[in-house]
C-alpha cells in the first residue's frame, strides 16, 4: 500500500518564515505545458512558471474545470502533450495508475534546494510531487442573512438545515442553500466530506474492499437529501463554478464551500455590495453529533510527465517551482490560498481552512482505487438525490461498480 508523507496538513500553518527565492528561472531551452484547474490561485502559479518564459523556453498553461477529463489523456503520449498536471491529493492517484509522472527526487536534489520539505509529497519513498497549498471545504454565509434571522452561524449541519428552514420562511430566499452537488466529481466530494463527518470507513482496514453501504453511508445520503431540499432544483447541474455564481448572484446564504476559491467570494467582481461585503467564512461543519468535521483535509501540487524528455522535465520543474516560489506572494495573491510557500501569512478568508487543520480534519483518503471509488459513487446518486431510489440501493449500485473497476484494475480478486 502507498504511504503518503507532509508535515504541513498535520499541523495548523502559522505564519512562515521566509527564505530566499530563486535567483531568476536559470534555464535555457525547453517545453512547458501545465494543465489544472482553474481559480485564482491556480491562475497565480501558472503566472510564476510563466514567467520563466523566453529565450528558448515555450510555458504555457491550460487551465479548466474540465482538467481531471483531459489530464490522463494529454499525458499518455510520447511526448505528453502536457508537461506538468496541476492536481490535488486524489487526482494524482489517477496518474499514478497509469504510470504517467516520474519521480521528481534527482531534479529536487539539483534544482530544489529552495523547495521546503514540507512541501514534498512522498508516495512509496518516491518524491511524486511539489504541494503548493493546503485546502478544505467549510462553512461559507451571509453575514446580512443570518442577522435577520438571528441565528448564529452554523456550527452543525443539522443547525445549517435549522437556519435554512429560518431563512425560507421568512421569504428571504426560497433556496437559500448552496453546493457543488453536479453528477460526477463534484456531488462525490461532497458525499466524502459527509462520510467522513459521520465517522464512515471507505473499506474494510487493510484491503480494497469498499465498505459504505452501511449506517454511516445511509444517514450521509439523508442528510444530502435533506440539503438539496433547500438548494436551486438544477442542484445536480452545479459544480463549484455554477455554485459560487449563485452566491456571487445573491440567490444563497449558507454553502460548503472550497477554501481555495472563497476569495472570489469576498471580492468585487461579479456581485453586489451587499452579497461580497457581508460574506464570511467559517470553519468546517460536523454532523450527526460527532466531533469530527465533515470534511477532508487535501493539499494541491505539480506533477512532471514521464513521457516527456529531461530538458522539458527540467524546464518543467524549475518553472514551477518558480512559480510556487515565495515571489508570488504579494497583497493581491496572498489570499488567494493557504499558501505552503515560505512568507505567507494567513488572511482572514483563509480562516477556514486554517481551522479546519486545527479542528483535526482527516486528510482525504490517498488510496490508488479511492478515484475508483469517487467515480462509482459519482456516476449513482442521480437517482437517489431525485427520490427514485433507496439509500440502500443506491449504496450497493455504488459498491457493485466500485468493485467491477477494482477488480479490473487488478486491486481486487
């Protein structure tokens, strides 16, 4: 099984000591392609790599929601048509199963002596990647919103569905909850941060074997329920960009919500006053009566393709580690993100992310099958969510195709 070694998600980020960062990008020739998601702190570290750019070295970046459907693909070939994927604590799994990054321990000892250990993503005694921040998701609200009600933000879910009913109500909002609840990727995040609150385990201890389809699995499907009764009926058509529009619209008080993309939230581009002036950020909900968040604690990093040659390995390497050097940090970027980077001081936006790493949230599961998993319980809560289905039949459809692709993938008998 695969060990996964950071000291930074285990214990809460305070303010950095700063070192000194690179001195200009020092390569010479060579082809950068980077494809990853797209907010603005991932816009941010594209910008530093891309900066290397020039007298012989191409960088370019490919940044879209779309990047976990096309980063498999774009890397298979020989050359990668991308050189670098920008991804989080499950997708790198993805690539891993394919065989498609390489070991970055020979260019961290040449060219990474600026890079923190901390930042160093260890997978099988093998350097896999350069994490770059930390995330979770928690409790975004109306500030505004919660004052006409006189309710205190939520610190459970059962207080978040208490306010919600509140809120309704009093015909403030007719859908006031929102969240990234679209078939796929994103309604099977949200499932994993319920479970995990709830004190489930994916699989039976020490092997492949899926094992949700029990209490824990049932009362988080319930309690999804239960919120999309208060979410826009297209709530199987919101990932996190069609989310945050619905914030950013006015039509949403209370949401999960990535850390990462919370500054968004609190800016003035694309809402009123009211909506970015009176929008907090709280820590991580629990549920059920436990004390455990339910959320997952992630990290996000760079990779470097395998298929790629070493002068494009290298231009890769150092352009990002440039761009997720202390340079980038400045007033505009430094809440962007729960930065890693040395020099970074928490912003009050990021508060949530910092409490959930001091309120103990678990680390999302780096397994190689949990992406197996993620795409089963993705592609089967449709019906669920739309009252077709049972919670227990839609756990076992679950588990029959998380089983059907293990055992393809040889990772169960």
């Amino acid at each position: 099984m695969r060990t996964w070694k950071t000291a930074a998600l285990t214990t809460a980020l305070s303010v950095l000591g700063a070192t000194t960062a690179m001195a200009g990008c020092g390569i010479e020739a060579g082809r950068v392609s980077i494809v990853g998601n797209e907010f603005p702190a991932i816009h941010t570290v594209a910008e530093g790599a891309e900066a290397c750019a020039g007298d012989g070295v191409e960088v370019k970046a490919n940044l879209t929601a779309d990047h976990q459907k096309i980063n498999v693909a774009g890397m298979q070939g020989n050359p990668a048509e991308y050189t670098s994927a920008i991804i989080a604590t499950s997708s790198i799994m993805a690539l891993m199963n394919e065989d498609l990054i390489r070991p970055l321990d020979d260019l961290v000892a040449a060219h990474g002596q600026d890079v923190p250990k901390r930042q160093l993503i260890v997978i099988d005694g093998k350097v896999m990647a350069v994490a770059f921040m930390a995330n979770a998701q928690t409790l975004v609200y109306r500030q505004d919103v919660l004052d006409q009600i006189g309710v205190a933000p939520p610190k459970t879910y059962e207080e978040l569905l208490a306010a919600a009913e509140k809120i309704r109500a009093a015909g403030i909002m007719e859908h006031p909850v929102g969240g990234a609840y679209a078939a796929g990727p994103s309604i099977a995040l949200e499932f994993v941060d319920m479970y995990i609150g709830h004190g489930g385990e994916f699989f039976k201890p020490g092997t492949a074997e899926v094992a949700i389809n029990n209490e824990q699995g049932v009362a988080t499907l319930n309690m999804m329920k239960a919120l999309s009764a208060y979410m826009n009926p297209d709530f199987l058509t919101h990932d996190n960009n069609a989310t945050a529009a619905e914030w950013e619209a006015g039509n949403v008080a209370l949401m999960n919500f990535w850390g990462s993309r919370a500054v968004a939230l609190v800016d003035s581009e694309g809402s009123a006053p009211q909506v970015h002036e009176n929008t907090r950020v709280g820590p991580p909900m629990t549920v059920g009566g436990g004390s455990i968040p339910a959320s997952a604690l992630w990290w996000d990093g760079w990779t470097v393709a395998k298929n790629t040659t070493d002068q494009d390995a290298l231009a890769t390497f150092v352009a990002l580690a440039h761009g997720t050097s202390p340079e980038i940090l400045n007033d505009k970027t430094m809440g962007q993100a729960v930065w890693m980077i040395d020099g970074y001081q928490p912003a009050p936006v990021n508060g949530g992310v910092v409490a959930a790493m001091e309120m103990g949230t678990k680390p999302y599961p780096m397994l190689p099958y949990m992406s197996l998993l993620n795409t089963a319980v993705g592609e089967n809560l449709s019906d669920f969510m739309q009252g077709k289905e049972s919670a227990e039949q839609a756990l076992a459809d679950i588990e029959a195709a998380y089983t059907s692709a293990a055992k393809e993938k040889g990772f169960l008998n």
